[in-house]
C-alpha cells in the first residue's frame, strides 16, 4: 500500500506498507519521525499523541491507511525553528520532564488543552491529560508546566 | 526548601548559589531533545539495513522441551535467521548474582514467557509470524507457583539442588523476651511492576572486528557487557556498550532483556538488528517486584515502648535468582523499620517457584517490609493508646542508634523531625457542599456526590540503604578532562554511569561546574569505553558517581596546579585555580587558564568507593552491612467511598532528608514521581499471576496512577549532611517509594476502619463483597 499524508506540512509518500501498521509505525518506522512514543500500542497511554486534521489522537490506534490524504502535526511539527512551543518551553523549565518518554504526547495533549480552553482550572487540566500516562514525575511538575504555558500564552 | 504545590506555588529558600553549580537547579541538558522529539530512545534507534528481531516465548510456566523445529519458520520470505539454545555460542548462562538463566530454553522452561527462540527478518510483522511457526514439542511438567508451597521438602524443585534461594536469619538481645503488650498481623504484597514507559529496545550492530557494538537501554552498561561476554564467547573489548535513551527505568532495566538475544542475531546475520518489546512482551521481559507474605509481632511496654519484634518473611523469587539475594538481605536487615529495638528475631526468605523471575524494583525488599512494620505500629499505637505520630517518635531511631544488625547510625536519623513535619503541615480543607466530582472517588466516572465517602488520615516513615551492601565492591570510574576551546575552557565529563531519566548528567554538570569553575561543561556519551560507573540503582549515583566525578575534577585541578607550578616556579600548593585563573594564596592573579593549557588536555580518570561494607553473620545477621541511610516520611489523607470501594487520595504530603540536595528541583521530582509508584502499589498496581499464568499484561489491566489519581503534595526537603559522603549527599530516589504506600494504606484503613492487610487494596476489599 502506499501513502501519501501531509505531515508537519511536509507531503510524504511511502510506499509498500503493509495494511496492519499503524500511523504511528509509519511515522516512526518509515518517514524519520520517531518522535512520537510507543509506550503501549493498545491505545492506553498517550504516548503516541499526534493530530489527524486537527483533532488529538492515539496514532497507534490509527491504521495507516485512514491517515492517506490527511494533516498530521506530531511532535516534532510545534517548534518554529528553533524556537519552542510555549509549552515545550514550560515543560522543560518546570522539570516535567525526566525520562521523557510520556512528553511528546502530553506536550501534544497539552497543546490542545491550551488551544481549547486558553486558561484551564487545575481539574481541567487533570481531566485532559488523564489519558498520558508518566511514569516518572507523579505529574506535579506537568501541572506546572500547563499553568505556566497557560499564563504566558495569556500574556501574550 | 520546601515545596508547595497545593497552592500551585513553588517556594526555595533563596540562596546565593552560583548558577549551574551544586545547589542549584540548572534545566536538565537533554531537556530541549525531549520536547521536541528528537532525543534518541532505544526503541528509536534506526540503521540502513537492520533486520528486526522477535523473541518466541514460552507458553507454560514449567515445561520439559522434547524438541524445537525451526524448519517451517526459516521457510518465511524475508526470514533472515532463526536460533535456538543451540546457536549460542558461550555459555547459555546469565544472570546478576548468578548465572542460572538460559539466553535460550534449551531442556527446561520455568516460567511463563521464558525465550525459546529467536527470528530475524526484515520486518518485525515478518518476524513475528515466522516466530509462531516454530514447533516446540512440550511435556507440561507440574508447576509450583505458590513460594510457602516451594518451601515444603517434597515440593518440585524449580532448580536444583532446591527452591531456597536464601534465607537470612537475624538475632539480636533475648532469645526469649516477653512484654506486658503484643501485637501481631500477617500481611501480603501483591506483584509490583515497574511499568517504565520506554519498552526495552536495542540496536546490536555487527562489526568488522568480528565484536559487536549495542545500542541498549540499561541501568549497567559493565555488568551488562559481563553476561554478554559470557553468553557469546567473547573478549570485553569486542563487546562495546552504549547507553541509548533510557524510557524510564526503576530497577525492571538491571536484568538482561534483547541484549544477547540482539547480539546473537546480529552476528548470525551479519546486519544490524533492532529489537524493540511491545507492552504485552515487557510485562514477560523483566523481573518485577517481589509479592510478599509477612507475619509480624511487636512486643511493648504499656508506655509503647518497643521490646522486641519477630518477623516473617517470604518473597516469590519468581524462576530464577536474578537479585532475589540481595532484596532478602535488605528485607530481613532493615525490614522492621526505623525503630529501636532491645531484641529482635528476623527471618526472611527468598524462594524459587514457577511464578515470573522477580528481583529489583526501586525500595528494594523494604516496600514490601514498610506496609507490615507500618500497619504493626498504628496496631500497637491504638492498643496503648498511644497517638500514631507520636508512638513512631517515641521509637524512632535517633543518630547513634544501632540498628537491628548491631549498625551504628553514624549520621542524621531525623525520624521524629519529618514526622512531627508531616504531622503539621496544613490538612486539606473539608470536602464542601457540592465538590468537583473529579475530586472525589470515582473522579470523572460521577459515581458520587459526596454521599457515603469517608476521609482517613495515615502516617508512615521508612529508611533505606543507599548504594550496594553486605560487601560488594560497589565503586564509580569517572573521566574529566579540561581543555581550551575556540577561547572558552571547557570540561568534558565521562563516565559509564546510566542517566535513566532522574537526571544524574546535570549533577555531573553542576559538579564538574562547582570543581573547576568552567561554565561549559560536555557530557560524553554513557559507553564502556571508561569503566564501570556501577548501577543506577539503590539510590546511589549521586553519591558514588558523583564522588567519583569530584575526585576526578580533584585530580584534574591538582595536575592543572601542578603545570602552572613548574611555569610560575611556585609551590602549587601556594596556588588556586579560580574560574580560569590561576591565583595566589592571597588571592592575585597569577596567569590565566588558558596560558597553562595552551593547546594541551589535562584528563583525569579516577575510581571512587564509599567506605566499605561489610557481609553480615550467617547465623545472627549482625555486621555493618550498608554504608547510609535515608529517612523519609509521609501522611496520606484520602476520602473513601465505602459503598463503591474507591478511593481518592487528597494529599499526599511527605518530609525527607536529602543530605545535601545537589539539585533542588530533580529532589522534588524524584519525590514526587517515588511517592506516586508507592500509592500505585498500595491502591493499584499488581500483575495478576494466576496457576504461574500472568493475567493482566497491558496497561488496560495493569493500572499506573494517572494525572486525576495523584493528589496535589506539600513536600519540605531536610538537608543534614552525612559527613562521610561527598558533599554531605543522601540517596533520594528510594524512600519515597517505600513510605508513600504503607501511609495511604493506613489512611484508607482509617477511613474504613477494617484491617486490609493486602495491597494492593482493591474496592472489594473496602467493601467487603
Ligand atoms: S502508544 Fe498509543 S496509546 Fe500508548
Ligand atoms: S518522564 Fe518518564 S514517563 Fe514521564
């Protein structure tokens, strides 16, 4: 199978899939972007967060195929050059990063949060990161980084 | 310092350290990589040409293999190999403390999810597929999955010459000591995992020396490359280690995973081959915590003044030994806490049976031991009468104590002081009228309005060994070297020591910054191109990789004084070196870094052991067995649905002493992150084994604490330097872990006001269904 997606704006083609991968294999595997995580596959952890059109979802529960013709942003698509998402920049000022391993998708499901709702209470945020798993932080500092992101976002 | 982030503020002491140095909190160096996707995890290392390989696991948890036909499998398009016991070329032997663990099954399998066999092809679909066509004829042998059961003398033996692993027998005091109040519980620890996010991965890259080069995510690049060598046949220096990024690591990374099984394929193949588990594959691919089932009594005085304790303890060590020794030595040692006691008698055992391999998890023996000695001490508390924060300081150990082994406690052992801290910290504010469902058990699941929950409130507090005990040879290589570049001095720091995400190569920064007053400051990548750095474990790299470090910039400094000596004619003991001057003893400047240096490295390698332990009495468990101690404590206060059996924890609020808190604010994060791990197990987190049968291998139904599940923590961090360790330094990673779980245990217990002397503590064990 072949596909072609616009990924962080880059028109991409792929040839020979095999109609069981997923995105997220596609992403990793066969066009350089290993960004995105694999902590699960099975759709539990939210490691692999990416956008399709626009909405967060888990690209290891996306086959391949449905992404052909679609926008992907991962990871890797946030930065503007060198310089970080104002979330990128909170997660790594604030510590929430230790392994590292959850943070491409929660800095992606928290990129969304901020989109939504510019200002979020603390069980807002709560509630839209309960599906990224991180195993190493107790997730105080992420909280951190999302009202730190959140408030310069607003002071921007 | 201490940290509020109930309030969602962060406070630290104001203090007058230099930016970058040791005190400070400098961003970690990888910290930009991580954000955007770019740092290199095991599982997403890439090489043109790699084959990928998959391991084929056993189904049965004992087994006799009658035989393996690969034929069928190697018929696959795209197969590029297949192997079996056969084909390893050393011995088919690995293991921590023993090797008693096959690459490859070969007559035997033990546990479920023991590798079989092997396939390389040039897709891991491909591979798994072939894998499924491999033939292994078994004779299902009778397994023994239940550790009293692998105690009785007829009972199968997993290995020979039995399923005793250890047994570590402590006495101290009276043989027979009697007290006016006794008080006694057994009590069981379900199956912890370590559920790093990051699954084990490697790239194993042949080479033309006819060696192997490994990309792999570990804990111990030198005790890894140990077992490869034996598994393969082959010289240290044809089997080079690199440390790819570690996802998280937490004790399950100690034990070989892909490691052998990557090389055997590589060099079989001549390709570079990745391997990389799944979810499913990682629960079967490392050894887990330790289930325990423990019978304690404690004997007081009617004040509550401890007498004598009697203990009890049996870990599962699952199919083979793996660290299974060590965490029994650390469970009977320091399993009954930080307390004094006049007589004790300890005896804690580690067995075999056909259950999964368990051996290191961060806490190491004395988690499972916390949840007893805690639930035992609020047992006694009520008993006497006597409060629960102020019967553990009226026991608490103080500095100068001796421990259960006949130890002194030669620096701080603050137990009353971060209990009395805990104690008064604000408690959270009542539940109101018409709270947030997301704070209340059941969270967004709205199965409450407030009707039918109950607030509990529970203390505990822990101390645990730093670094390795009971002998071992327990030291850290490190390789500093300064040099001018492009005008600026830089210092390139080198050691083996694995970073796994606590962030250990920004303390080798900060120290490298702090002993030669160099802003740049290079980490070289982790390999075992310098030696061993030791285990990132046991809480102890800070302290022995970074003594090591010091020493080495000690030794760098000394050789930098020494060639401005020889070009000044001074004694260099008349000389400092001050950022990139070099002056005199009243402070004038001398001549410059960089002068000195000219195009010249000076580099140091130097080995660091803390002071030596020592193996405890065979017969009375007495010796100086561990070289420090860390203490902790926690209150947890959580409110209860008693109906439904859920529980929300409300705070999570703890005190530790640190030593010296190198960097600030990755203390707090390993705090936080070890608390969380510990209310995981205490409320949570068990790998479900059923007849030696794993039942939940995913994280559908191996449930981690999310965001909704962790309570907001107050956190006050005690820096009361131990004068024998660099820098005054503690351990920290650990403890947290070990008091978390027992204090929301003791807190749902409270509220419920039933024994639960299980954990995890499951909503029919609340309800009582
Ligand atoms: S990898 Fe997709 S949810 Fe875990
Ligand atoms: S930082 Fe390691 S899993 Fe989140």
């Amino acid at each position: 199978m072949r596909i072609t997606t616009r990924v962080n704006g880059t028109e991409q083609e792929v040839d020979d899939v095999w109609a069981g991968e997923s995105l997220l294999y596609v992403l990793r595997e066969r066009m350089g972007l290993p960004g995105s995580k694999n902590a699960c596959e099975q759709g539990e952890c939210g490691s692999c967060t990416v956008y399709l059109d626009g909405e967060p979802v888990c690209s290891c529960l996306v086959a391949a195929g449905q992404a052909i013709g679609r926008e992907v942003t991962t990871v890797e698509g946030l930065a503007d050059g060198e310089r970080l998402h104002p979330v990128q920049e909170a997660f790594v000022e604030c510590g929430a990063v230790q392994c590292g391993f959850c943070t491409p998708g929660l800095v992606v499901a928290a990129h969304d949060l901020l989109a939504r709702v510019p200002s979020p209470s603390d069980p807002e945020i709560r509630e839209a990161l309960a599906g990224n798993l991180c195993r190493c932080t107790g997730y105080e500092k992420i909280l951190d980084a999302v009202r730190l992101a959140a408030e310069r976002q607003a002071q921007a | 310092m201490s940290t509020d982030t109930g309030t969602a503020t962060t406070t630290t002491t104001t203090t007058t350290v230099p930016p970058g140095r040791i005190g400070d909190s400098p961003l970690r160096p990888d910290g930009t990589l991580k954000v955007t996707g770019e740092f290199a995890y095991a599982s997403d290392l890439w090489h043109d040409e790699m084959a990928w390989g998959v391991t084929l696991r056993s189904p049965h948890p004992h087994a006799r293999i009658r035989g393996i036909d690969i034929t069928e499998a190697l018929t696959v398009p795209g197969v590029w190999a297949v192997l079996t016991a056969d084909d390893v070329p050393g011995e088919n032997a690995f293991g921590l403390e023993h090797a008693d663990q096959p690459v490859l099954a070969s007559e035997f399998v033990r546990y479920e999810g023991e590798p079989v066999a092997l396939v390389a092809a040039d897709h891991p679909e491909t591979a798994r597929r072939a894998a499924k066509r491999i033939r292994v004829d078994y004779e299902v042998l009778p397994a023994v999955t239940d550790a009293r059961r692998a105690m009785d003398p007829d009972a199968p033996a997993v290995h020979r010459p039995g399923n005793l692993v250890r047994h570590l027998r402590l006495r101290r005091g009276e043989e027979n000591p009697t007290a006016p109040v006794v008080v006694s519980l057994d009590f069981e620890v379900g199956m912890q995992d370590q559920a790093f996010l990051g699954p084990e991965s490697g790239l194993a890259v042949p080479a033309e020396d006819g060696g192997i080069d490994l990309y792999v995510a570990t804990q111990w690049l030198h005790v890894d490359q140990r077992q490869i060598c034996l598994a393969l046949g082959m010289p240290a220096e044809k089997v080079r280690l690199t440390l790819s990024g570690v996802g998280g690591a937490f004790g399950g990374r100690e034990d070989l995973s892909v490691h052998v099984h990557a090389c055997l394929l590589a060099l079989r193949t001549g390709k570079p081959v990745k391997m990389s588990y799944g979810r499913e594959e990682s629960f079967y691919g490392h050894v887990h915590r330790h289930p325990a089932t423990m019978t304690y009594e404690f004997g007081a005085e009617r004040d509550g003044t401890l007498v004598y304790a009697k203990a009890y303890v049996l870990l599962d060590g699952g199919a083979y030994a793996s660290s299974t020794n060590a965490v029994v030595g650390n469970a009977g040692t320091l399993g009954l806490g930080p307390y004094r006691f006049p007589s004790v008698a300890v005896d804690a055992y580690g067995v075999f049976t056909n259950n999964p391999p368990c051996g290191a998890m961060r806490g190491f023996g004395c988690v499972q031991a916390a949840f007893a000695h805690e639930a035992l001490m609020d047992e006694l508390a009520d008993t006497v009468g006597v409060d629960r924060v102020a019967i553990r300081q009226l026991n608490g150990m103080r500095e100068g104590d001796l421990n259960i082994t006949g130890q002194v406690i030669d620096s701080a052992a603050p137990v009353g002081e971060l209990l009395q801290i805990v104690a008064d910290f604000p408690l959270p504010p009542e539940r109101g009228e018409g709270a947030d469902p997301r704070s209340l058990p059941g969270a967004v699941n709205n199965t409450t309005h407030g009707e039918g929950v109950v607030r509990g409130i529970g203390y505990a507090v822990t101390y645990k060994n730093v670094g390795f005990s009971e002998g071992f040879d327990d030291y850290s290589t490190a390789r500093v070297r300064l040099e001018m570049t492009g005008g600026e001095a830089v210092a390139t720091v080198h050691t083996a020591a694995a970073e796994v995400g606590q962030g250990l190569i920004t303390v080798e920064q900060q120290i490298c910054r702090t002993e030669l007053g160099v802003e740049r400051v290079v980490v070289h990548p982790k390999d075992t191109a310098v030696g061993s750095g030791g285990s990132t474990s046991a809480s102890r790299q800070t302290y022995v990789t970074g003594g090591a470090v010091k020493a080495a910039c000690e030794a760098v400094r000394a050789a930098v004084l020494e060639r401005a000596a020889l070009a000044l004619a001074r004694p260099a003991a008349d000389l400092r070196l001050d950022g990139e001057k070099i002056v005199g003893s009243s402070g004038e400047v001398l001549t410059g870094l960089a002068e000195v240096l000219g195009d010249d490295a000076v580099e140091e390698t130097v080995e660091y052991r803390h002071r030596p332990t020592h193996a405890i009495d065979p017969e009375t468990g007495q010796g100086d067995a561990h070289v420090q101690f860390a203490f902790s404590a926690h209150r947890a206060v959580v409110d209860v649905d008693v109906e439904l059996g859920l529980v929300k924890v409300v705070a999570l609020d703890t005190a530790q002493d640190v030593g010296k808190a190198i960097n600030p604010d990755a203390v707090v994060g390993q705090i936080q992150g070890g608390s969380a791990q510990g209310m995981g197990l205490a409320l949570m987190e068990e790998i479900v084994v059923t007849d030696g049968h794993v039942r939940n291998p995913s994280f559908t139904d191996y449930l981690i604490p999310t965001i909704l599940d962790m309570p907001p923590m107050r956190i006050e961090v005690l820096e009361y330097a131990d004068p024998h360790a660099p820098y005054g330094v503690r351990g920290v990673g650990e403890p947290p872990t070990i008091s978390s779980g027992p204090a929301v245990a003791a807190a749902v217990r409270a509220a419920v006001g039933k024994p639960l002397r299980r954990v995890p503590i499951r909503p029919e064990h609340i309800t009582g269904t």
